[in-house]
C-alpha cells in the first residue's frame, strides 16, 4: 500500500511545506483509485495557494450526524 | 552565444530529480548570470509567470456502464434504478442480493466523480449519494446502500421502532467492544479525563510557536474534546505524563506520604494509560502489514471496476473506529500523518473527529466544530461505519480480506453474519416501495400516485371521537426540540408547544398546553403542519391512542379530523399518551409541503382527488424532492 501511495506522500508533503497543514479529505480515505485525484487537488491548491480543505468546502448538511460520508 | 553542454547525456543525470532544478531551467535560469533569451534552450520558454505544474492532468472518469449479466436473484431497486440494479448484479453476491431485495429502497441518487453519502433523515427509507461514473463505484454504492440497510432493516421490521435511524447496526456494539478490548483497541480512559476535569491543562504547543490548548479545570469529556483540534488528543497525553512526573517531584519535595502516594499513583495510571496508546500502534501495524499482503494479491486478480482493492481500506476504517480515531491524533502530533510512518491514515480512515467529540478540522473557524456533540453520537459514527465497510467486505464476491478481518475480529464477523442471516428472514412489516429513482421521477408520477390512492382512505375518515378506539394511530405535530421529552415523557399536557395549535403564537417562546391536539388522519395533520408551521422545524408524531379520551377540536373549522384532550376535571388525572404508544416519528420537510400541494392541486382542477385525469398544465413539482403520501 505505502509504495503505491507515494505519489500522495509527496503531495502532502510539499502542501505541509508550502501551508505549514495538512490537506484534508472527507470521507474514507485513501482510496486506491483517487491517488491521481488526491495529487491533482493538492498541487491544484498549492498553485491556488489556498491550502485544501474537503471538509470546509462540503455542504453543510454533512456535519450532521445522520450523515455518513463515504 | 553561449555554447550549452547535452545534460541528459551526461553520467548520473537520469537519476537526478530536483523541481526545483527543473523550474530553473524551465524558467531559463532567470536571476542567474547570462541572459536567458540568448540562450538556445531547443524550445519554446514559457511564459514568464507560470509555475510549474506537478500532479498531471485531471483524471479522467468512467462513463462505462456495467455489463448486462443474468444472475441469480437479480437485484430489484424499483423503477430508474437499472443502473444500480446492474452493479449490484456484477459486483455483488446473491446473498447480499437477498437481503436487498427484501427490504424498501431508499432514494437513490447518481452524482459524478468520486463521491457518496448516506442520509438516513432524508426521504422514507433515507437517501443513498453515490458516484455513477468512477471505477470504484460498485463499492461505493455497496458501502452507502449498506448504510441504508442499517437504517431501514429496522424501521421495516420491528413493529415496536420508534422511528430512530440506524438502528440495526446497535446489535454489532456488544461485538465491537469485545473485539477492540481483547485487541488491545479500546481501553478505559478515564484517568485521562479525570486528570482534565480535575486539573485541566494549559500549556504551549510548539514553544516557538503561539498556539496555545487550554482546556478549563472542571471540564467534563465533551467540554474537553470540543476544545481539542485533529492531534490534540495525543499531545495533551503527553503534556499529561509530563505535568504529573513534575508533580510527582514537587509532592516527593514535601515529603509527606499522602500526597507522594498519590502523586505516585496518578503519574503510574497517567504512564500505563500512555504505554496502551503506543501498544495498539504495534498492533495496527502488524495486521496492517498482513492485509497488505492481501490487498496486493487481490489488486493482482481483480479488475477496477470491481472495487476490490478498497477493502484494504475499508478494513482500516474499522480499526479507525475501534480506536476512536484517536490514532491519527497521534499521527498528527508527530507529524507523522500520510507518510510513510503513517499507521492509519496509510490503512483508511475517516475524518478527524467523525469518531469521537473532537473538531473535525484545523481550517475555519467555522467548519472545525464538532460533528459529534455526545458519546451516543460517536458511537453511532464507529458502529455505522463498522457495519458499512462489514457489508462491502461480506458482499464482495472475492471473500479473502473478509476472512482475514474474520480472523482478527472474530466476534464482530460472527455477529455481523448473525445479522445478515436475520435480515433474510426476518419478517418485513413495511411494504416493499421499490419506488422510482428520484432523478427519474416526475409530478405527473407523483399525482397520478396519489390519484391511485384508493378513494377508501378518505371515506374511513375517524371523525367522531367515539370512533376512536385504543389501536388508532392519531398523529400530533409539535416543535422538534420537544422530540427528546416526548420520547422520554410521552405526550403530556405539561411540556411546553405540546400544544401544537397554539405552537407560536405566543411570539417570543412557546406557551404551555393544557390539552393534547392530534389528528386522526396524516393528510390533516401533513396539511396543518404545511399550512400553519411551514416556517419551523417541526416534527409529525404517530401514536396509539390507547385508553385516552377525546373530543372535537371546534376550532379547527375545516379539518373534520382534528381532536384534542377534553378540559381536565378536578382532581382528575391530566392527558396522558405514554412512551410506549409512541409508534414512530419525522421532520415535516419539503416532501410533505409538495404532497399537499399535489393533492390541493389535484383538487383545484375539479371534481377534486378522486375522479378527474390531471394531465394538462404544469404540476407542482420540486427537483429531488419525492411528495410523501404516506407517514
């Protein structure tokens, strides 16, 4: 699982250097299948230089606690 | 010109890799000694200005729909839910087909990319959001529809529900426990809270740094974890171990025996708690490292589309839950989070604070309260979640990561099978709706449902109160804040806005009842609570009327179904429908506004409900919203 998740490592790790934070993800993470979605958003926040933030950006309904997220 | 050496021709340039290299000579070593335009770099500068990009390009979704096959047991999910029905075919076992087919259909709605959710308040039977277009969509779809089997398996089976949600994944706690306890997971923490209650804390995170946690003597759990942000948790812990070793040094200063033994005492309580923390880390690692072996075979066999390799994660969810979550505020304490020393955020997970009473995020101020404001509230998160990613695993027709998570947790695997085994055949008190997929549903669907309603309905109408025998489900709308008393309390004369007519008017608060109002048919007290109410937050409450007496509410001048309590006697016993009689309760939403609407509509048109086609003009309609018929 870690190699496969390498790409994301880094990812993270260039966010954590540029914001000084994690980005977050909602929901059940990591999923196999979104590695290139997760790469994609961090740099596309990093370009935007606006750290990432599923959790603020979901409606919010999903704070509610009847609703499960993934 | 300047001559440029071939780099890539050049021993050891291959391995290198440096960004930051490569945006200099991409940006032509702007700021360097040379000018850059005299430069012959064999291409096209970019635009000065643009950084460089990393990640590539978006990815790309699926828009292939799953195969036709003939199966066994063919999932049945009702009208404009072929598509759902399809993946389920595919990618499900015809057990797991079974116990969906046996139950009601929640609403289902198809969103693009990688999303999906479960609502349980949301519709009758709770709504299901999952990706229609990513390759692993058939789990998605698995894991939310399981969500909603946990919900409806109840609702629709026990004749005594009180209309909670996720109700059926309540059997799986006693399991969860035993399992999390003999793994070493779950341990008492209440020398931890205790310290924090009795002491509070208040100390620097970073010494360097500004932030400071500060967590008020005399806070109790809740208070505590509210104050706490994703890694809190593990560095109050170690702030804890080493305020009680100083305090251990100072009570051992005063020499006297009461205190040091007791100073003694709490910083061993504080150490041992502390050594558990770090233990169950040992403990997610190795099973880690053995589903790891089982995830890369089944990602060696399996196709995509199949979702298959998600189990992994879905099996490190559990252990998310079983640990409170609290594992990844130890990861985020050591900054250790999505790296390769990462413990659960590299095994699956969900948010911070969605399994304990933490806040969720370290962003906004706005969006980092808690999403759980109770332990009841948390556990409904671990057992839900629990029973969710069970189902993907139990469902999935490759059965080797659901025998090793048998292996590890064996009591949750047993009593999650016994559950699966009463779903088929246990008996479904709830007619099975399989209703239309709500993006597929239109008005004219929804009317003509309601003028196939059976015109009995209406000509059964209770509307004197000497019909009203102890069975007769009567309905009472009150302000949802009431809800919890009414549940503890039953429907008293005693609390406040149980007075539904009066529910209001009173301007600032609401006034004391003195009789209880009820209907005795839904489409008056859905019509009264649209009509009256449709501005509040208000909830419709089923109950048997049992040996209450009622007399005509007068006042209620249109509605032939409306009663009340009669005018207590002195010293007679006041109005009473105790918790018992309750049979279920709802949110008056959007749906019953659009039922009333429809059938206001429907007998606008003359003739009214019952005997005239309605098929010209437009028909009120909301887009997502189905009209509720029925309680």
């Amino acid at each position: 699982m870690d190699e496969e998740l390498q790409p994301v490592f880094e990812a993270v790790a260039r966010h954590r250097e540029k914001f000084g934070v994690y980005p977050e993800f909602d929901g059940l993470f990591p999923k196999i299948s979104l590695i290139d979605h997760y790469v994609y958003e961090i740099d596309k926040a990093i370009r935007m230089n606006k750290p990432l933030s599923m959790i603020e950006k979901r409606p919010s309904e999903f704070n509610k606690s009847d609703v499960f997220i993934d | 010109m300047r001559k440029c050496i071939d780099l890539e021709s050049q021993p050891g340039f291959q391995q290198i890799y440096s960004p930051v290299l490569q945006q200099a000579i991409d940006r032509g070593l702007e700021g360097h000694s040379g000018d850059p335009k005299n430069i012959d770099w064999g291409y096209n500068l970019p635009i000065p200005g643009t950084k460089p990009t990393k990640g590539g390009p978006k990815p790309k979704k699926t828009q292939k729909d799953p195969p036709k096959v003939v199966v066994k047991d063919p999932a049945k999910l009702g009208t404009g839910n072929q598509f759902w029905e399809s993946l389920f075919d595919n990618y499900i076992t015809q057990d797991a087909r079974k116990v969906v087919n046996r139950f009601p259909t929640p609403i289902i709605k198809g969103v693009s990319g990688w999303d999906g959710y479960h609502q349980a308040g949301a519709g009758e039977w709770g709504t299901v959001v999952s990706s229609h277009n990513h390759e692993g969509r058939a789990f998605i779809f698995t894991h939310e529809y399981w969500h909603a089997l946990d919900n409806i398996i109840d609702l629709a089976s026990n004749p005594d529900s009180t209309g909670l949600h996720m109700q059926s994944s309540l059997r799986l706690v006693p399991s969860m426990e035993k399992d999390a306890k003999r793994l070493g997971l779950s341990f008492n923490e209440k020398v931890y809270y205790k310290y924090l209650e009795d002491n509070g804390i208040n100390f620097k995170v970073d010494p360097s740094g500004n932030r400071t946690i500060r967590i008020k003597k005399g806070s109790n759990r809740q208070q505590a974890e509210e104050q706490m942000y994703p890694g809190d948790h593990w560095r109050i812990m170690e702030q804890m171990l080493r305020q009680s070793k100083k305090d251990l040094h100072k009570a051992n200063a005063t020499k006297d025996p009461v205190k040091m033994a007791r100073a003694k005492k709490l910083h061993e309580d504080i150490g041992a708690l502390y050594d558990k923390h770090i233990a169950r880390l040992e403990t997610i690692r190795k099973i880690k490292k053995e589903a790891a072996v089982i995830h890369r075979k089944l990602k060696q066999t399996s196709q995509p589309e199949q979702g298959y390799n998600h189990l992994f994660s879905a099996l490190g969810d559990i252990f998310d839950a079983l640990t409170d979550g609290r594992v990844q505020d130890w990861e985020y304490a050591n900054e250790v989070w999505m790296s390769d020393k990462g413990v659960i955020s590299t095994f699956g997970r969900h948010g911070s604070g969605y399994y304990n009473m933490s806040r969720q995020s370290d962003y906004g101020k706005q969006t980092s309260s808690p999403r759980n404001y109770n332990l009841d509230g948390a556990m409904r998160s671990k057992r839900a979640e629990t029973w969710a990613e069970w189902g993907s695993m139990w469902a999935s027709h490759d059965n080797t990561m659901q025998a090793f998570a048998s292996k590890i947790l064996p009591s949750i695997a047993k009593q999650f099978d016994a559950e699966m085994k009463r779903a088929l055949t246990i008996k479904v008190i709830a007619d099975l709706n399989k209703i239309p997929n709500a993006s597929t549903q239109n008005a004219e669907n929804q009317i003509d449902s309601i003028m196939a309603n059976p015109r009995t309905i209406e000509t059964t109408l209770i509307t004197r109160p000497e019909d009203i025998k102890p069975d007769t489900i009567m309905y009472h709308i009150t302000d949802s804040k009431n809800v919890g008393n009414v549940l503890k309390y039953g429907l008293t004369t005693k609390n406040k806005a149980v007075n539904s007519r009066l529910m209001g008017q009173m301007g600032s608060g609401y006034r004391k009842a003195t009789k209880i109002f009820a209907w005795s048919d839904f489409n008056s007290a859905q019509r009264y609570a649209a009509r009256s109410h449709w501005d509040k937050d208000v909830t419709i409450i089923a109950f048997k009327s049992g040996n209450q007496t009622w007399v005509k509410d007068e006042l209620e001048k249109f509605e032939q179904t409306a009663f009340k309590t009669p005018r207590k006697k002195k010293g007679s016993k006041p109005a009473h429908i105790p918790p018992k009689n309750i049979t279920g309760y709802r949110k008056i939403d959007k749906g019953d506004t659009l039922n009333v609407m429809l059938r206001g509509d429907a007998q606008a048109r003359g003739g009214g409900l019952f005997t005239r086609q309605v098929n010209e003009g437009k028909i009120p309609h909301w887009k997502n919203v189905k009209s509720r018929t029925t309680f």
